[in-house]
C-alpha cells in the first residue's frame, strides 16, 4: 500500500538582498531607518483601480525577472513592488501626484488590507525565495501578453487571502475549491531566464490553513498543476516549506 509522508526543510529568514551595481549608490541624507533609494533606481505609478504599479522608468537588470507585460507596458504586483521598495530599487510614486513617493507604510498597508492580491504570509514567502535569488510569479498569470491588457486582480487572478471562490477554482483548472492554494509559481535562480519562453517552474509555492493539508486536498491540487508542490508555513519570521514524497510500506506477515 501507497501512503504519502511528509517531509520538510526549512531555513531561518534570509536577509539578503539584489547586489548593486557598481555605478549605484544608496542616498546618504537622512536617517538610517528611513527608506533610501538608489541612484538612479526605477520608478513606476500605482494604479489604484488595477491595484498594481506601471513601471515607468526601469533601471538594472531586475526587470527581466520582475513584473508582467501587458500590451507592451511593464506592470508590477504590490509584492514585486514593496520588495523592490525595501530594497531600495524603486521608488512607487502617488497617480496622485507626479512628485509624491508613496511611503513605506502606505505600501505596507495595501498588503495588510488583501486587497491587491497579496497577504502578509504570501508576502514573507515572496521576500524569502526573493533573496535566495529564485524567481517568482503569481501562479497561474502568464508573464507576457501582446494583445491583452492589464486587468484589475479580481479580474485576472483574485487573491488567495480574499478567497474569491470563482477565480480559485479557475486558478486550480475548474475544481472544487479546497484549503490548499497555490500561490507562486517559483523558478530557478537563471542568468538566462525570459518573461517570454520561462519554461515549467521548479516548483508551486502553495498555503494551506490552520491544519496541514489533508490527502484529499493535495490530489486535488496536484491534479491541476503540473509542477511540484511546495506547502509553506510561517512561524514567528521564519519560512518552512513541507512537501510530500510517496514510500512503500512494509507488508506485515
């Protein structure tokens, strides 16, 4: 007889950010504990209504591997666009106003509220695979599209927080809806890597609720995603992933 078990491994959180490049610099005014960006860094806009950013100036080579493309114009997920902040390699700018920088707490609370798409546990697990170097996208949403345009996150793939059962069951391939979700589809750390041919992920970032997963749950997800499934749980900042593999129970006599 078949079961699955589970394994796990986990780290403690990474710090580590994208290394600069060599003609950038960070601002040297003002207090340590205040945002800096650096010389030079990207900006882009957010877009209320979509409830994500438009790049307007890209700087570096972050953006091959960061944000998706729509009708030629380069969009960023309240993730991508907090992450880049923190690290000082975009400044979010008010629709509001041409000259106004969004503060660190305003873009903080659009992850408390869920209502661009991210919660703050997808958000721990972005931030961590993001400094390990891996690349990520929101699961289900192609990185590129010639002929579309940008859609708001209800339209193109509702939050997995906010639960919106009609757009998770099309996320999963038209099933039932079940406590197992997945989230992020993550790649390899690749020099090579194209928003336009990125290949199968490595692996499916995926969340689960208070209790693990059952059996049921997870065929269930898995039959509808064809990558590896990797369950992510945080704990008091630190990032574990689980995943289960098959073994073969002895026979008893």
């Amino acid at each position: 007889m078949e079961e699955k078990d589970l394994e796990a491994f986990s780290s403690s959180e990474n710090k580590s950010g994208f290394a600069a490049d060599d003609d950038e610099e960070f601002h040297s005014g003002g207090s340590g504990s205040r945002l800096q960006f650096r010389v030079g860094s990207s900006k882009a806009r957010w877009i209320t209504e979509l409830g994500m950013a438009q790049v307007e100036i890209k700087r570096g080579k972050l953006w091959t591997t960061t944000g998706i493309i729509r009708s030629g114009k380069t969009y960023c997920f309240i993730e991508e666009a907090l992450y880049l902040s923190e690290i000082g390699e975009l400044q979010i700018l008010s629709n509001e106003d041409d000259d106004i920088v969004i503060p660190m707490k305003d873009l903080y609370e659009k992850i408390a509220d869920g209502k661009s798409g991210c919660c703050w546990e997808n958000y721990e697990v972005y931030k961590y695979l993001k400094g390990l170097g891996y690349i990520l996208s929101r699961h289900g949403v192609p990185w590129t599209s010639k002929d579309a345009a940008i859609t708001t996150p209800s339209d193109e793939e509702e939050s997995v927080c906010a639960g919106n059962e009609d757009t998770v069951i099309e996320l999963l391939g038209d099933m039932q809806i079940c406590d197992a979700r997945a989230v992020f589809d993550v790649y390899l750390p690749n020099s090579r890597f194209k928003k336009s041919s990125p290949g199968e992920p490595s692996f499916v970032a995926c969340f689960f609720g208070e209790s693990p997963p059952s059996k049921e749950d997870i065929k269930l997800l898995q039959s509808g995603v064809a990558a590896l499934l990797r369950f992510c749980h945080i704990a008091q900042g630190r990032v574990s992933f689980f995943f289960f593999s098959s073994i073969d129970l002895p026979v008893l006599p």
